[in-house]
C-alpha cells in the first residue's frame, strides 16, 4: 500500500486538486482512485486556465459552442460544467459508498462576485441547478462578504467548500455559519445529513509570507514553521466546535461535520521537504487536497503517520514566539486572502482572454 492510500486509514481522504478532461476520458483519474485512494476533486479559476489554455482537449466543444454564437464567459460556464459533471459521475460510487462523506467535486463561483453577497448566493445557486450532481460543492472564498453567502447556502441545502481560509478568524466565522445555515436548513423541515461542508484552510503560502517577514529578526529557528503551526491550533479549535456542545444537537440528528481540508499543500521553499504540508497534517476527519506534483512526491516518498496532533504545545509555541518577534500573523494572513482573490481573478482573465482567443482561430478552421 503506498502512502496515499495509507492517508485514509488515519481519517484522512485525500482529493486531488487539479482537473483536465483527458483525464476524466483516458482513465488517468479512474486509475488515481483505483491505485491510489483518491476520494475527491478540487478544482478554481487557476485550474481551469492551465487545462483549458494548455491542451486541445476541449477543442470540438469550443467549436460548437462559438458556432452557435456563445460568448467567451458561456463558452467557460459550458466547458466548466460539463468537466465537473463527469468528475461527480466519476465519484458518485465513492459517494454513496461513504455515507455522503467523501466523493465530491468543487466549482467555484466567479472570482468577480468575492465582495458581492447576493451575486455569490445567486452564482452558487445556478452553478449548483446547472450541474445538477448530490455530490457537487460549490467554492465560495471566505470573505466578509462570502460568510453570509455560505450561510445562506447551507441553509438551502447546498453543499459548500469554502475557500481562502488563512487564519483562526476566518475559520471560526466559516464553522459558525455552517452551524448556522444547517439550523435554518433544519428549520426548514431538511435533512442535515444530506449537506456537507469543508473549509479549506491554505497552508504554504503561510509559510512563504511569514518567513519573509522573519527576515533580519534573529529568530531563523521559527522560518519554515507557521504554516504547520497554524494549522495545527485551529484543528483543536475544530475539534471543540464539532465534538462538543455547540454541535451536539444537530450532529444527533444526523448533521456531518465540516471537515477542515488543507489546501496550497505544495511545498513552495525548494528548501523545504516537497511532501512537508502532507506529513505534518495527517489527521482524523481531515481532508489533503494535493496538486500533481506533490501527488507524485508523496505516492514516492511521503511519510505517514498521525502527526496532526502531535506537538501542539510546539505550535502554540511558535505562534507565541511569532507575535514576540512582531510578525502580525493576522495582517500578513489578511492579505494573503487579498492576494489569492486576485490571483484568481487574473487567472480568470487570463483564460477569457484566451479563449477569445482560440474561438477566432476555432470559427476559422472547418476542420473542427
């Protein structure tokens, strides 16, 4: 058994964070989830760039589209769905398999809509009717203004991934309106037990912002470990949300807890162990979401074991020694969730870009 099949027997599923079609077609994800344990798809506008930009796998269906006079954004909407709808057909036995646990793809709402409440809830709604799969979430970031959005939406029976989470502030604010959304869904005559929720909580970028700010303060023994650190501290904070009192009530009838999925679990510091935001994070009732790389690393070299609660002292510490130091965790964490937005959004552009792009040549060549 290689070490990613070995994740689950921890309490951990490990979900790939990538998508292309020809791996939905050539059995590449088939193979990913029969050799290697994968339960689980993550997808963003960065992905969905680099597969649509980067091959000719969707070529045919571009053509057809731009035939029948789609704009470049309908032509995205219509490649994107039909991507996520064979990967949650892909899934669905793991799905069932699971209690509704595992076997899910995500899609994200437009990075244009991260400060719009209403045009969020009003995206997810038509992203979640248009694919029509029990076992898609819908991505929605972790902002302000996606907070009130992801309560809304769970409290409609959506299943929701939340995204761009950095700190212990965003990750209260996203498990208290999953509690919430599930009592008004419950409220509401629903079955909690048929929603399910992750909060992807990122890991390396954590790592690669704090340790520039580290630089020339004399404390090089903390470079390389907020990112774990950090982690760590909020899956204790996890645990006394979903296994005490103020989750009780609904778990009894029937309610599944909102997993922390660690997402950005690529090494960034060529320094630092490639497999290093998997070994140290291996935990019960967690989610890895892991980019191909590292998937290769860690199906080679990874170690496994159940480290997610082991040392927390240390990350307490660290954290501490952190703020001593006056690195501002919470700033710099802040922004990152600044930055991520508008990396999506520019790989969003990007991609429109593009296929404006490919559609001009793709309307010229009768080939297709």
């Amino acid at each position: 058994m290689n070490p990613l099949q070995q994740l689950h027997d921890y309490g951990q599923s490990f979900w790939y964070d990538n998508i292309r079609r020809s791996y939905l077609e050539d059995g590449t994800l088939a193979g990913y989830i029969a050799n290697d344990g994968l339960r689980g798809l993550t997808s963003n506008p960065s992905i969905f760039e680099k597969a649509i930009t980067g091959s000719d796998d969707y070529d045919v269906q571009m053509a057809a589209l731009s035939a029948q006079g789609k704009s470049v954004t309908e032509i995205y909407d219509a490649l994107s769905i039909s991507d996520i709808q064979a990967a949650c057909d892909l899934f669905r036995p793991i799905y069932a398999a699971s209690n509704r646990q595992d076997g899910y793809a995500s899609l994200e709402v437009s990075p244009y809509l991260a400060h719009d409440m209403a045009g969020t809830i009003a995206d997810a709604k038509r992203l979640f009717t248009a694919v029509s799969r029990p076992n898609l979430m819908i991505k929605v970031p972790a902002t302000d203004e996606g907070i009130p959005a992801i309560q809304a939406l769970i409290g409609a029976g959506i299943n929701i991934n939340v995204t761009l989470m950095f700190n212990m502030r965003h990750y209260e604010a996203v498990a208290q309106a999953y509690v919430a959304g599930l009592e008004t869904f419950v409220a509401h005559g629903g079955d909690p037990a048929g929603v399910a929720s992750v909060a992807s909580f990122f890991v390396s970028r954590v790592d690669a912002a704090v340790d520039k700010a580290l630089a020339g303060r004399g404390v090089d023994h903390l470079l390389g470990k907020t990112a774990v650190a950090n982690s760590k501290v909020v899956y204790q904070r996890y645990k006394e949300l979903f296994h005490g009192a103020p989750f009780a009530a609904l778990q009894a009838k029937g309610a599944q807890v909102q997993r922390l999925l660690w997402a950005s679990t690529s090494t960034k510091n060529p320094a630092y162990p490639d497999t290093l935001y998997i070994d140290e994070l291996i935990g019960p009732e967690t989610v890895s979401t892991i980019p191909p790389d590292t998937v290769a690393a860690f199906r080679e070299h990874g170690r496994v074991g159940q480290t997610l609660e082991t040392a927390v002292p240390a990350a307490q510490s660290t954290l501490a020694e952190l703020a001593a130091a006056g690195v501002d965790l919470e700033a710099i964490t802040e922004q990152l969730q600044v930055e991520g937005l508008a990396a999506f959004r520019q790989s969003f552009d990007t991609l429109l870009t593009a296929l404006a792009q490919k559609q001009a040549l793709l309307l010229t060549d009768t080939d297709l």
